[in-house]
C-alpha cells in the first residue's frame, strides 16, 4: 500500500492489482438538525484509476481522498473501504484454493514505522477480510525485488523512492543494518513543478497536469549534445483569470526540482556515513540500487552517482521492485524464516 499506488501479487498468479491509492466518495455530512442525514458514513464512488481521473474535477458533492500519505495511513475508514474493495476483486479470481479461507496476507511498510502505524496496518487488513497478516520491511522487499539473494551476508544499498516518501536502507542477512527516511517523494516533485509554474509564469495549474509533465520532459542532467524536449501546457492565468498556454523545457523542470532531490541526495551521503566499515566494500561492489517510481525520472541515478562517487543502476520496473520481492517471499515460504519480519504483530 503505497501513497501513490496499491500493488497486490497473487500466489501462482502474479501481479493482479496495479492502481493508484485513491477512493471517491461522498462528503460525510456534518451538520445536524432535522435536514442532516441519517447516517455520516460516505459512499464509496470509485477507486484507482477512475477516482485519480475525477481528482480536482470532481463535482461538489464527492471527494477524492488518498488514505496513504508518506507511506502511512491517514484516513483509516478510506483505507479500509479501499483494501476491502481490491480484496473482494482479488478474491473472485479463480484459484485452486478454497475461497472460504481466510487469506493470509504479507504487507510492506515503511522501516520508520511505529507500533500505532503497525496495528493501523493490520487493523485495516484484518477489517478487510485477511487471516493473518505479516508486516516485512520495504527495503528488504526491495532488495529481494532487485536480486539480492535473501539471507546473503553482502550489504546493498537501496534507495527507494516512493509517491510520499523516500527512504534509504542498508540490507544484509535479511535485515536492515542502518537506514532513514525523509517525507519526500514523488508527490513533493510534482508539487515542485506546480510551484515553479506558478511562480515564473503566473499559471495555475492541476497536480495530474503537473505528473504528467514530470514524465514527459522531467530530466535533472542532459547528457552532451543531448536535445532537450518541450512539453505545451494549459492552464488558468492568475493576472486574468483567462486560459492561458505557455511552452516549458526540460531544463526548467530540472531548475524546479533541484531542491527535492538535493534532499534525497543529502540523506544518501547521511546513511553512507553510518555504514559499518565492513560492508562500505560491499557498497562500492554492487553499488547503489534505487527503485520506487520516483526512480523512473531521468538523471536521478547520475546525480546521485556524481555526488557519492558510486556506481548507481535503477533497477528494472522500479514502481514494482517491492512487489517483485513480495511475490518471492509469497512463491518460497521458506524465505520468510531468513527475513527479518517487523516485530508487534
């Protein structure tokens, strides 16, 4: 359960959910007297896709409401009507089980969690239908995702950037040596180009406008020679109030979002001073590996490359690289006794 998408891998089947985090509903009524409505609770209207398309669009009535933020959960009734939602759909899949069994379910969460988030996490799957839930670290996920060999004595370095948050982790022997975490993400990005927009050319516009220019032109270091590309966008001008259009480049857009990611790189060089001395060779060996789908903007891996002096990959589907490491653990139950699974469950 990410800020900016739910993933689910089905034993034998593979991934069968890839949506964003989000849930329309209607707003809960808060006023009382004879007019209030009988009951408070808000109608769920879409989910994922359909409910990230209706995000700042949507009519008086409804909401758009992310239950995930920075990795941890906000709004516990949205999270619940959400996971019940992706459960049932999951659970109409045919499969060789019995349906009348309770799933068993392992989640990812974040390494900075604490025992509240904990039980939120379990109370939300247990609500929702599961069995038994196990809690397994991201990072380590993350590093199963990405080929590290679970149980191995080498240390990788992984930098997982997500929708809400990024963190940096040391893995080894199935456990995290030392990491952190800062409450930026992809998100944050986006709101960064919003702002830089705004700010230079007085033109408002959406967080899904600002996605998607951060995908089609986002680049923080062109290589020489290299064309930058231009990206048209529409929005409302704030001198007129009036549609306005303007042409933006990528140089721009990796000016808007050099300060986030001057964050990520400085809580990289944090973790690399707390590395034992023992596993810094194993870091220079494999180097660093990111993954999140904040990985997928072009250049990260060389800014982090020029700044560290390590060689740095971004692993293949970075968005799926947690779900990958879930799926392994999920196919090879044996692997979950060499994991170092959270604690307070």
């Amino acid at each position: 359960m990410g800020s900016s998408n739910i993933v689910i891998y089905l034993k034998e089947r593979g991934l069968v959910v890839d949506e964003p985090s989000l849930i329309a509903r209607q707003k809960k009524k808060r006023w009382t007297g004879l007019s209030a409505p009988k009951t408070s609770l808000a109608v769920p209207m879409a989910f994922g896709a359909k409910a990230k398309e209706m995000l700042n669009r949507e009519p008086k009535h409804l909401e758009v409401v992310a239950p995930i933020k920075n990795g941890i959960i906000s709004d516990l009734g949205a999270a619940e009507t959400m996971v019940s939602h992706y459960l049932k759909i999951v659970n109409e899949i045919p499969s060789k089980y019995p349906k009348f069994l309770k799933p068993k379910v392992l989640a990812g969460v974040p390494c900075s969690i604490t025992e509240v988030q904990k039980r939120a996490v379990r109370s939300v799957f247990l609500t929702a239908g599961a069995g038994e839930v196990i809690l397994v670290e991201e990072a380590i996920l993350a590093a199963v995702g990405a080929g590290l060999p679970v149980g191995s004595s080498a240390g990788l370095m992984v930098v997982d950037i997500g929708g809400g948050k990024t963190e940096v982790t040391l893995v080894s022997l199935g456990g995290v040596v030392v990491g952190g975490g800062i409450k930026t993400g992809g998100d944050d990005l986006d709101l960064a180009i919003l702002n830089f927009i705004k700010m230079k050319y007085g033109l408002l516009i959406g967080t899904n406008t600002a996605e998607n220019i951060k995908i089609e032109v986002g680049s923080l270091s062109l290589k020489s020679g290299e064309p930058q590309k231009t990206m048209i966008v529409r929005g409302r001008d704030l001198a007129t109030g009036l549609p306005k259009t303007v042409k933006v480049s990528g140089g721009e857009i990796s000016e808007a979002l050099g300060l986030e990611v001057s964050k990520i790189v400085r809580l990289v060089k944090d973790i690399l001073d707390q590395t034992p001395p023992e596993l810094m060779e194993d870091v220079l060996k494999r180097g660093i590996i990111l993954s999140g789908a904040g990985a997928s903007l072009r250049g990260i891996d060389r800014v982090i490359e020029e700044e560290t002096k390590i060689a740095t990959r971004v692993v293949e589907d970075p968005a799926l690289t947690v779900a990958k490491g879930l799926g392994i653990l999920i196919e090879n139950p044996e692997y979950l006794g060499q994991v170092r699974l959270v604690l307070g469950e």
